[in-house]
C-alpha cells in the first residue's frame, strides 16, 4: 500500500515532539507532564492501529514507503516501510511504552526527565523498526542506546553505575562489529538499501562482489553482524549484561528494555540475517542452532537459583528469547519442508508479541510490589500474599502462567508452533530445548508457590490489595494476552504473506 500521508515519519516524530513537551510542562506542573506523556504514547498507540487497520495482510511488499535522497554521496536515502515483521514490532512498541508510562505515574521519582528518555526511546524504537537504509536503520540503533543508558544509569539501584556502564559497552561492541560489516559490504556493491542487498544476495550477485572488490568472504561478515543481534536479544554467551542490567534498571525502565528493545536483535535476525546472509546461515547451522539451545536451557537453570525476583524473570526473558532464536535458525537451514518454516517463523513472532507484552508486564507487577514493600522483591522476601492480597495475587498469576505457556493464554501459540516447526527440521536441539521448558514450569511455580502461597509473613500484613485504578490499568494488558491465547490469528493473519515470503525464500 503506498499512502501519500507520511504515516512512519508521523509515528517516528511524534515521541520526539512530545519528550519536547514534557520537559516544558514539567517546569510549570509535574502532574502535567505525566498527563501529557500518557498522551503522547497513547497518540503514538493509536497511529500504530490505524497502521494495522490500513496495512493489506496479502501483500508482500512493503507498505506505507517513503524515500527521499538525503546524502547520496554516502549511500544514505531516507527509506521507511513495513511488511507484517515491522508492524508487529511498531504496535508492541507503542503498547510496551504506554505500559511503561502508565506504570511510572505513580512513581514520584519519575519526572519529566525520564518521561521524556522513554519516549525517546520509543522514537529510536520505531526508527529501527520501519528505517529500511542500513545508515538511517543505525542512527536510530544507537540513538536507541543513549535514553536506555540514562534511564539505567539516573534512576536504576546502588549497583546501576556498572551495570549501565556493562550494558552500554557490550552494545557498543556489537554496534561497531555491524558497521565494519556493512561499511564493507557497501565498499563492494555501493549500496546501504536493505531490499536491494536482499535481492543480490539470494541471486549470489553479493558473494561476487565481495570476492571481487575485497576478496573477503561473506562468512566473517556474517558472524560481524551476528555478534551484534546477538548481543542485543541476547544470544548465549553474549548475555552477562543482561541480568544486572534488569535488576539495577527501575522496574518500569526495564518493562521497556525487555519488552520493546530486547525485539531489536530478533528484528535483526529477521530483517538482516536472513535476507542477507542466507548461504552463511545454511553454513552456520550447527554452530547456530545450539547457540539457541544453550540460550533456552542454561537461563531456565539458572532462573531457578535466583533468590532477586527481578534477575528471576530476567533470565526468564533470554530463556524466552532463546525460542526465537532457534525457530529462525531451523526455518533457514533446511531444504524444503515450507509449511514447517512457516509454522516455525509464525511462532517466532507470536512468542516475540505475546513475550513483549508478558514480561513487561510481570515487571510491572514486580513495580507494584516494590512500592508496597518499601523496595524488597527477593523471592524468600514475601509469602502468603495471596491471603492479604487476592486480587494482585490472581492478575500477576496470569501473567506468570501466560509466560509458563499455559494453553488459552498468548504464550502458548508462538511456543507451540516454534516447536511444531522446529521437531521435523532439527530434531535433536529441539528435543534437547524441551528441558528449557520443563524448567521454566519448576522456576515460575516455584515464584507462585514462595510469593502467594505458604505461611504469610506478618510484616505484610498491612499490604494493600491493588486499587481501583490501578486493575483499570493492567486490565487491558491481561484482556490482551487472554484474547491472543483464544485467537492468535489476529496476529498471524497480518503476518501470513510476509512469513510465506521468507518461508518460499530460505531454500537452497
């Protein structure tokens, strides 16, 4: 669909405007501020909807374009679209974001500065999301960077300066491996576009060039770009950063790091990877596919001799991704067999949905919890809770069990097609990341056994249930997740034709 409205520019500027005018109306009234960044991001929500009611579920190319000539000399063009992968991604992000501002309301330490780096960084977001110019896609990598690092750094716990520090440098170590890999293919074919490299690469027209202008093989700069999604998702062994950046982050600053920019990296294995290195993925396989089974079964056990309830779900949250990783890897390694790279990438975006929504919102409910306690959130903390507390107890179970997989809710789609896909096409890692499952059941039970059952510790005996307003807002997250879980088709529908594409295109 080409749609003469910028729509992308629209949704890309509107955070940027609205940071803007956070920080002025924080000057006169910071009630005024959150007001207005609520606005915002429910403005941003809103285009994003629009977006998916416009966008044509039968086509395959992409939708909403625009591109404008902005520094040809260098091979940078304003070039901006969505197919099925991008609109998921910009609809979880305004929805991760509004979340997360909803969330901080209630915080009194967050004012309009951090107000105004989350919407920022919801701009970075959908830039990275919809840029389709490898130098416009990694202006808003990096600029995704800087209002992540600030919200760790300005508002994150005792340990936030290293761990901001670790999280700033492990990205910046991927971000340079991705640019020396793109420089390099740009010296040989001249161009930055990332359909036009999609379309040399799988008629072999890259490999030549970078043979003849380089003589450098497609393969060291495959694992360049690979070292930088890797570390962005993150990919065992690239994950340390991981969890003390979640447990030093705010609460509500993580729900944006794992729900909205954790995405970034499987983006990049779907957008870039893929497309452009297809004979080096096919190459890679073994290397690749086991890289995902460490990412699903070592964070499971580890998750489950956490005592910190935040660095619990953050090994959740690699455990979960490590899903991901392994239906991208399956879909693109093996000759034949579409419908089940088909079913095995349909389950990668599902799960990359339905985990979005999900673990921001358990750290939203860990937030919630934090402020009622006074800061406390270690597993042996609490007990109990669902005796004082039935309400909060029944809505975070929800979320747990929508995490665990439970059928009827959104994790179980994108779980089960993941692994439906992935047994024909690579049956010994498959079977091997069932043991990931069996231990998030142990470790996810074990959280609801510990918080909400057992003895209740008196200290909470005063605890307040959640109020009024406060179920009005995780209400509509929880529909979600129940509504996906009944008819996942609402997401799959959308992302038939672009998933058919890459399914018809990884054969070799």
């Amino acid at each position: 669909m080409n749609d003469a409205f910028p729509w992308i520019t629209l949704i890309t500027l509107l955070p940027i405007a609205g940071a803007c005018a956070v920080l002025l109306a924080g000057r006169w009234q910071i009630a005024w501020s959150r007001a207005l960044a609520v606005a915002v991001a429910t403005a941003s929500l809103t285009i994003a909807l629009l977006l998916w009611h416009r966008f044509d579920a039968n086509s395959i190319v992409m939708q909403f374009s625009e591109s404008h000539p902005w520094a040809p000399s260098l091979g940078m063009t304003y070039h901006v679209g969505i197919d099925g992968l991008g609109l998921l991604m910009v609809v979880l992000t305004a929805i991760v974001v509004l979340m997360s501002v909803v969330a901080s309301w209630a915080n009194p330490q967050h004012g309009p500065v951090y107000l105004a780096l989350a919407l920022l960084l919801e701009a970075g977001l959908f830039g990275t999301f919809t840029a389709l110019n490898f130098l416009h896609w990694f202006l808003y990598w990096e600029l995704s960077l800087i209002p992540a690092f600030f919200l760790v750094r300005l508002w994150g716990g005792a340990e936030s300066a290293r761990a901001s520090t670790q999280f700033f440098l492990y990205t910046m170590v991927g971000s340079v491996a991705l640019l020396i890999a793109f420089l390099a293919i740009f010296v040989a074919t001249g161009t930055f576009d990332f359909l036009e490299l999609a379309t040399m690469a799988h008629s072999g027209q890259l490999a030549a060039a970078l043979q003849q202008h380089l003589r450098v093989s497609g393969m060291v700069l495959f694992w360049a770009a690979f070292l930088g999604f890797a570390v962005k998702t993150p990919v065992v062994p690239f994950h340390t950063w991981l969890p003390a950046t979640y447990a030093e982050a705010p609460s509500e600053t993580t729900m944006l790091l794992t729900g909205a920019m954790s995405k970034m990296g499987i983006y990049g294995f779907l957008r870039i990877l893929l497309p452009i290195f297809p004979e080096q993925v096919q190459r890679a396989r073994t290397p690749l596919l086991w890289l995902a089974v460490a990412s699903i079964v070592l964070p499971a056990f580890a998750a489950c001799v956490q005592r910190d309830l935040k660095r619990t779900f953050a090994y959740s949250s690699i455990n979960h991704l490590g899903y991901c990783v392994l239906g991208v890897c399956v879909a693109a390694n093996v000759t034949g067999l579409a419908n089940e790279k088909a079913a095995a990438l349909t389950g990668v975006l599902l799960q990359v949905f339905s985990h979005g929504i999900t673990a921001a919102a358990l750290f939203w409910f860990l937030a919630l919890l934090e402020r009622r306690s006074g800061g406390f959130r270690g597993l042996d903390d609490f007990g109990g809770l669902r005796k004082i507390m039935p309400v909060f107890s029944g809505l975070m179970g929800i979320a747990i069990f929508c995490s665990l997989g439970l059928p009827g809710l959104s994790g179980f789609p994108g779980e089960f097609l993941i692994f439906k896909g992935a047994f024909p096409l690579a049956p010994w890692p498959t079977t091997v990341s069932l043991l990931g499952l069996l231990m998030t059941a142990v470790f996810l039970l074990n959280v609801i056994q510990k918080v909400f059952s057992g003895r209740l510790n008196e200290r909470w005996s005063a605890m307040p249930d959640l109020t009024t307003r406060e179920i009005l807002a995780v209400a509509p997250v929880l529909a979600l997740m129940l509504l996906l879980g009944l008819d996942p088709q609402l997401i799959a529908g959308p992302i038939h034709a672009t998933v058919m594409q890459w399914a018809g295109q990884v054969r070799f």
